[in-house]
C-alpha cells in the first residue's frame, strides 16, 4: 500500500527495462542527404553530368553537378531543421508521474516506472502504464485511442471477468488513455512493451505511406518533363548532325545544355524551403508538423469531419 521501495524499485527497473515503447527507425544523416537525389529530374541531371565528364567537359560537368549538390544541401538542412524542432518538442513534452515510493508521494519520469508501483492520476494525467485500479472516486477515463469509443468510460475496483473485452475492463487503465475526470489509484501491472499501447503502435507502424497530392503532381510534372525535354534533345540533336552537318560531339554537347538549362532544377529546393515555413508558421500556432508534405495537404482540406 505504501508503494515500492527504492532499492526494489531499481531491481525492477533493471529487471523489466524502461517503461517505453521501442522507437521508431530514423534514418541517419546520410540516407536523409542520399534521399534528396530521389527525383527524376536530379537523375537527368546527373546522367547529363556524367555524359559531360565522358565527353572530357569537366567544366561543364562540375557546373552540373555543383547544381545538383547546392539543391541537396539546402534540402538536408532544412528537414535535419525541421527533425531538430520535433526532437526539442519532444524532450519538453517527457510525460511524468505521480507514484508512491516508500510511503511518500514523488514525481517521476513515465520511464522510470516499474511493474508493482502504486500510480496516482487525476484529470488531464495521461495513463504512463497498464494499471488495475485500487482506489477510484469518479473516474472517467478517455479510451478513444483502444476502443474508438469517444465517450469517456466510467473506471471502478471492481473486479471484471478474465476474458472480458477490451472496452470492458473498467477495472483497468490501460497505457496512452487520458483520465477525463476523478481521482484514482493503480498498480502498474505491465510496462513498455508489454502493455495493450504496443499493439497500437505495431498496427500503425503496418500503416502504409501514401503520396500527399502535390508529390503525386510534383513527380507526375517531372516525368511529363523529363520526357519532354529528352524528346526534344533528341530531335535536337539529329537536326544538328544530319540536317546541319554538325560533329556528334559538338552537337551533343550543344544539346545537354540546353536540356539542363530546361531542366528545373531548383523546383525540389524551393519545395522544400516553402514547405519549412509552411511547419514554422504551423509550429507558431503551437500545431506540430511531422512531415514537410504535411503541410500543403493540410492546406488544402476545406472540412474537417470528427467524431
């Protein structure tokens, strides 16, 4: 009743590992600068460049590529900018908790607690862990993230049957939920992995990643152009040595700069700057941006349907 000791708490802790869900993969700086030459017209780009080279243009070839490197920096720092603000974000919103350690009240990181502790909530406390309920005075808590359920659900001591759904187990507290209203007591039954949140999180980590409408008419564009531009490079380049009597190379050297100079290639750097100002005034109303491409879709919803 009066909580766990110090000592056996940090057994515990060693014992079960900290209370948190395993962190999504990240990608390093690298994959994050390589992904920036993820568009078709960056290929063109590079293939006009690497063609120059073999030609033994080098200068028209470091021209080409200084355009493709100068486009891929600003884009990796402005999404390693914008990480850089989530993770801020992050650290500033570490969720603590109210526990009983040795008879005494004390707030600790969700992190540090162990199955066993005694957890004190009250309104507006989110659930750090799945806790069965000791003490309850009229308590409501919020399961809309478990159940879809958007009426808060009255929570009391009494015990439930084992295999009772999961929306009926008003006994419990499950990880993640938001206490609306009332005071209550629990013990900590599981922790991190092992509460019914992982399920959640293993759901929405199957979620498949869809294009946001301007990526689809961005890349849809650059096809259309690519194709464009190679067809009328093409065409060029024949006039010149068939109708015109043009040495292949010169020709051809004539025609990768006029498909670079109509390539262009500044479209994905200004994007991405327009799109970080977009999160950064976003990030000023105090609404958080995860993605870049986020925001133009969020520009273009009209009407927002919730239950």
């Amino acid at each position: 009743p009066a909580g766990l000791g110090t000592t056996e708490a940090g057994e515990r802790l060693a014992r079960f590992g900290p209370n948190r869900l395993p962190a999504p993969p990240r990608r390093g700086p690298l994959r994050r600068f390589l992904a920036q030459f993820n568009n078709v017209l960056i290929y063109v780009l590079l293939a006009a460049g690497l063609v120059s080279l073999l030609l033994d243009h080098p200068v028209d070839a470091a021209v080409i590529a200084s355009v493709v490197l100068i486009n891929a920096i600003v884009g990796f720092i402005q999404e390693g900018r914008a990480e850089e603000a989530l993770e801020s974000i992050r650290r500033m919103i570490d969720p603590s908790v109210a526990v009983l350690r040795d008879g005494h009240r004390v707030t600790l990181a969700a992190e540090l607690i162990v199955p066993g502790d005694i957890v004190l909530v009250g309104p507006g406390d989110r659930v750090p862990a799945d806790l069965r309920l000791v003490r309850a005075r009229s308590l409501k808590v919020e399961e809309a993230v478990l159940t879809g359920e958007s009426v808060p659900v009255a929570k009391a001591t009494d015990p439930v049957r084992a295999d009772a759904p999961l929306g009926d187990r008003t006994s419990m507290l499950f990880s993640g939920t938001l206490v609306a209203a009332g005071q209550g007591a629990g013990v900590v039954v599981a922790t991190g992995t092992a509460t019914g949140d992982l399920h959640i999180s293993t759901l929405l980590g199957r979620v498949t990643t869809l294009e946001t409408p301007l990526l689809r008419q961005v890349n849809r564009f650059g096809r259309q152009l690519t194709a464009a531009i190679l067809a009328l490079s093409a065409a060029t380049l024949a006039f010149a040595v068939l109708v015109r009597g043009y040495a292949a190379a010169d020709a051809f050297m004539a025609v990768v700069g006029i498909a670079v100079a109509a390539i262009p290639e500044g479209l994905p750097a200004v994007m991405t700057i327009a799109m970080a100002i977009g999160v950064q005034r976003m990030a000023a109303r105090n609404a958080i941006v995860r993605r870049l491409p986020a925001v133009e879709a969020l520009g273009s919803v009209s009407v927002i349907c919730s239950d």
